[in-house]
C-alpha cells in the first residue's frame, strides 16, 4: 500500500515538472503590425513563435466584444491581412492578440497601433507648365498638391525628373526634357503623386512637341589618332579597331554612367541662373544629337550619338561658366578629357569638354562669364576644340535654347516665377 503511494507521488511529481518544464520552454509569440502611419486599405500582420502558433485575434478601435479569430494550426509564422476598407478615412486603432500552441499554458502577447485611414488618391492641379517645345529640348511644369506630405516625381520613359518643393510641400516646379531619342508620339511626361497613405495620382503634361531631325556626320578616324589616344586615354599601344571601341564604346558607356552618378548627386535645388545662358565664342563645328558614323579603312566600325556642340576658336583659349553655379566636377573623364561639370541649380547642368587646363575645382561657386579653364585636345578630340553640353538631370539636351532669352523667359522662367509667386 505504502508502495503503491510512494509511485503515485513520485508520478506526480515527474508528470508535474514535465509540464512545468514543457510551459518554460515555450516563448510568448511576437507580433509585428504594417509600420507606417497612414494605410489605405489594410494593416498586415506578422505572427511568429518558435514553437508553433495558435489563435490569432484582432479587433478594432477597442471593440473586443468583436474581435476575429483564426487558428493558426501550430505553424511557426502567419500572416494575416486586417480589412480596414469598410471603415471610414480617419483614425483606427487595431489590436492583435496572439497565442502560442502550448496545449497546458499557452503564451499570449498583444500589440495595440493607431492609423490614419485615407482611401482618397491626393490632388494635383496642373497651375503652369511650358506649352511648347522640341525633340531633345527642355521644358518646365509647376503643379500644386493641396493635400500635404505628399511623394512628387515626374517620369518620362525610364527617366526620372526632380521637383523642387515650397516648405508646406504643396507647390512643386521642375524643369524636364523631351529625351532626342523619344518619338514625338512616345513623349508622356507623367506627375506622379502618392500621399502616405499609398495611394496615387496621375497627371500627363499636355505638351505640344515639334519633332525635328538630326543632322548626320561621318568621321573618318586615322590610325595615327587612335595611337596617340590610345595611349592618353588607355594607358596602352593600339592602333586599331579593337583600340577605337574600347575607347570609343566601352569608356563611352562608363563616363555617360559617371555623369549620371555625378548629376544626380547634385545639390542645388533652386535655379541660380541668372539671364540667358552664355555661348563661348568659335565657330560652330558639331551639333547636337548628330548620329556619327566611325570609318577606319573605309569600313564602318561604330556608331555613336554626339550629346553636345562642338565650338572651335583660337587653339587654348579661355572657357567661360555659362551661368552662374556650383563647380561639382573638374577631372579627366575618359572620352571627355579634362572636363568641367557646373550646377546650375534646378537640375540643370552644363558640361566644358576636352579642355588643356583647367581653373577650377569642385565646390566652387562660379559667375556667369569667369573662366573655367582653357580649350584644348584631350579625351577623344581631334582638333583643339569646347565640347560643351547642356543636361536636365542625366539627359542632354539642346544647349541653344538656354542662349536665347525669349525661350529662357518664356519656357522656363515665367514657370519659376509662378511657382515662387505668393498664393
Ligand atoms: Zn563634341
């Protein structure tokens, strides 16, 4: 008898521990709910415990009495997506409560978050924007958000354009362009505006575009430049094809991916040109846009888009800033040479090319007209001559536009003040 209940109270007492030892293994659940403040539709929430989950409940702005459950079969995570979208917009409060699978003593935790509820996509108001304007130029567009904290961008195709924001963060200007290789009928430049909340809107600028072509040029390279470049620009003997397109092809894509990564570095938001912008004297020698055709031997070996304006003049001389700017880049850069990169604010940037010397270096604050350095030859320059080009963010554009100060006034300024004209 006494046996008997000795083995009962030893059971016991193992069973006892057992369970106490398995209640001590398991941990309380952990919850993580959706983390911004304003949703448009639904909150998710992420449930995860070591050892396996049981119920999950959630209920709204403290009404338990009419919280929703699921069991989460012992699974060791689950998401669950709590529909707000029946509500009305503003604030809600969801709470969740999860359960481990603990058969004796289950583990509970709970997490309480507030949300703004908006459903409504935010408003954008067309208030100016350039009417006119051509294949590979530029424009600008000013539009206003009444609704605040929202996300502003302007896309056209695979490129991006900044906008330059009032302190409230409801009037927005940004000067963008018509990319030269974007067909009239492929041109949609898009404001894109999303509020906190996720939801978005669309606005197409209504631009009228006039296509134009560019003129073709075909270039018959020696050998004797190839060797001469070959060594400046790689370091090494060539004097063939091979040599040509690792310059020409190769070093191209590189210093175009450079000047992107340079350009969109830049910081100077608001515009600090001043009048029109200036053309360094010399005769004109290449145009914009212009396809270039390479020909070694009288074969073919290269094609390639010419993103400035050749201007030759006397042999080193003096190059003047454009407008006035931040000097954000003075180095040599591949097929650039020695080359000069100014911001002029507003995202927009001119570019001094192949130059022997240059005067100048990054952080500099320059005026319109003061030297930036001395033409010359380097990079993947014949002769002695400026290659210099305009970019609106990464893409180049027509530089003659910004020397006429009837389409500066009209096409861009008269946008500007608009946009920084009091409500
Ligand atoms: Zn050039």
């Amino acid at each position: 008898m006494k046996k008997i209940l000795l083995l009962i109270i030893v059971l016991a007492l193992v069973v006892g521990a057992s369970i106490l030892g398995l209640s001590r293994d398991w941990q309380k659940p952990a919850i993580k709910l959706t983390e911004a403040t304003h949703v448009n539709q639904s909150v998710v929430v992420m449930a995860s415990d070591n050892r396996g989950l049981g119920e999950v409940c959630y209920y709204l702005d403290g009404k338990i009495d009419g919280k929703s459950c699921i069991n989460a079969g012992g699974s060791t995570s689950y998401e669950l997506t709590v529909d707000l979208s029946a509500l009305a917009d503003g604030e809600h409060e969801v709470c969740v409560v999860a359960a481990d699978a603990n058969p004796y003593f289950p583990n509970r935790i709970s997490e309480c978050r507030s949300y703004v509820l908006d459903k409504v996509p935010p408003r954008v108001v067309l208030e100016s924007a350039t009417r006119y304007m051509q294949r590979g130029g530029g424009a600008a567009v000013f539009v206003s958000t009444p609704e605040r904290e929202t996300n502003i961008r302007l896309t056209v195709g695979e490129h991006q354009f900044r906008f330059i924001s009032n302190a409230e963060g409801t009037r927005h200007f940004a000067v963008f362009a018509h990319p030269h290789d974007v067909e009239v009928a492929d041109f949609k430049p898009m404001v894109v505006v999303e509020d906190l909340a996720g939801n978005t809107r669309r606005l197409l600028i209504g631009t009228v575009t006039k296509d134009r072509q560019f003129k073709h040029d075909t270039l018959n390279i020696p050998h004797s430049f190839i060797e001469r470049k070959s060594l400046e620009m790689l370091n090494k003997e060539g004097a063939g094809k091979e040599a040509f397109l690792e310059m020409n092809r190769t070093m191209r894509v590189e210093n175009r991916a450079r000047i992107k990564s340079i350009t969109s570095a830049a910081q100077s938001p608001e515009p600090l040109w001043n009048g029109p912008f200036y053309r360094n004297l010399g005769a004109p020698k290449a145009q914009f846009a212009e396809p270039r055709t390479y020909l070694l031997d009288k074969e073919v070996i290269d094609h390639q888009t010419h993103y400035g304006i050749d201007i030759a003049g006397l042999a080193k001389m003096p190059i003047k800033a454009a407008n006035n700017g931040v000097v954000i880049f003075a180095e040599y850069l591949g097929i650039y040479g020695n080359c000069v990169i100014i911001d002029h604010g507003g995202r927009v940037f001119t570019m001094y090319a192949h130059l022997s010397q240059m005067d100048v270096s990054p952080g500099m604050n320059v005026d319109k007209k003061e030297v930036v350095g001395r033409s010359g030859n380097t990079g993947m320059a014949g002769g002695d001559h400026l290659h210099y080009a305009t970019y609106i963010s990464e893409v180049p554009v027509e530089p003659s536009e910004w020397f006429d100060p009837a389409w500066l006034q009209t096409r861009i300024n008269d946008i500007y003040n608009d946009f920084k004209a009091e409500e």
